[in-house]
C-alpha cells in the first residue's frame, strides 16, 4: 500500500512547522501550478470559439427579432455588433471570475490573477478588452483594402498565428494580453469536479 506524503493528503495544520507556505512570487506559482502548454491554449481557444457559435446564434436571434431586422445588411447592424460585443463581455467576465469557462474546463485549463488568487470583475473586464487584439490588428487592416474573403481569412488566422508563438517569448510563456491584464492560465481541473 502506498501513502501519499502529508503535502498531498492535507494533513498538515496550517501553522505548523511542517505545512506548506504559499508561494510568494509567480515564479514559485508557475512551477507549482504549470502553464498549459501552446497546443492545449490553442484547441481551447477553438472550442471556446464552437461555443460561442451558440451565444452569437441566440443573441442574433433575439436581437433581431426583438429589433425586426429584415436582413443582415440591415442600418443597424452596428448595433447588433455593439450588442454581440457586450454579450461576449458579459459570458466572458462571468465564467471568468468562477475561474473557468466550458472549454477551459473541458482541456483543464484555469486561469487565476499573478498571485494565484480567482481573477476579479474589473481584472475579467480588462481581461476581455485587452483579448481583443486577437482580432484587431488584421481587423484594422482589412477595413481600408476591401479584401475578398479568403484573403481576409488568412491575414485573420496569420495574425492570430503569430500572436499566440509570441507567447513563447513570455518569460512563463502566457499569451501577452494575459500578462498586461495580471492575469495566467494554470493547468487544473475542473472546479465543478474538486
């Protein structure tokens, strides 16, 4: 029969001598928590974009309906987009602050601020704006060329190429709006589960 050492079964009184100490940089954090790797980031973030495919097709739906909008290329579509911004920012900054959203929780992925604490509100909120340079960039450069779909499509997927190899230049290799909103990812297991 094996035992687990008294760090993993918790059995250790807090203020004991022997207990564990929380780490007192990020540094000790990432090593004790891990930073998911680049692929497993990246699969997330794909599925989180599946699983949004919904909250835009019901938002969509409302919104249109409520508002009578007879096609896509209706006056007001800005609105719908204003609208489907704030819906995102919302889904976002909820499941944020429980610490893991449905993708995060499907690939074990957790994201926590610089001290290993449950991310905030406003830390969420400046999460979510700072994630839009994802898409901003190819974006703003794709408004003034009036490019054909397939080319948009690879400015859009060869920026997002880019921005997430950059974060091998992080020194604990999280994405850079991360690291500018004090937040990380960490691998973990679902909460729902512990």
């Amino acid at each position: 029969m094996v035992s687990s050492p008294p760090e993993a079964s918790g059995s250790e009184q807090p203020g004991s001598p022997s207990a564990p100490v929380a780490p007192a940089t990020t540094a000790h954090l990432s090593i004790a928590a891990g930073t998911p790797g680049l692929w497993r980031r990246m699969a997330c973030w794909l599925y989180e974009g599946m699983l949004l495919f919904a909250v835009v097709f019901v938002s969509g739906w409302l919104f249109s309906t409520l508002g009578q909008m007879r096609d896509a290329m209706d006056s007001r579509r800005h609105l719908l987009q204003a609208f489907l911004f704030v819906v995102f920012g919302v889904y976002f900054v909820w499941f944020w602050t429980k610490g893991q959203t449905l993708a995060m929780k499907t690939w074990n992925i957790r994201i926590v601020d610089t001290h290993g604490r449950p991310v905030t509100q406003g830390r969420a909120l400046g999460r979510y704006l700072l994630s839009w340079i994802w898409f901003l960039p190819p974006l703003a450069a794709i408004a003034p060329f009036k490019l054909s779909g397939g080319e948009s499509a690879v400015l859009i997927f060869g920026w997002v190429a880019i921005w997430a190899l950059l974060a091998r230049f992080h020194p604990e290799r999280q994405f850079w709006h991360d690291a500018w909103a004090g937040t990380r990812l960490i691998t973990s297991k679902p909460m729902s589960r512990r």
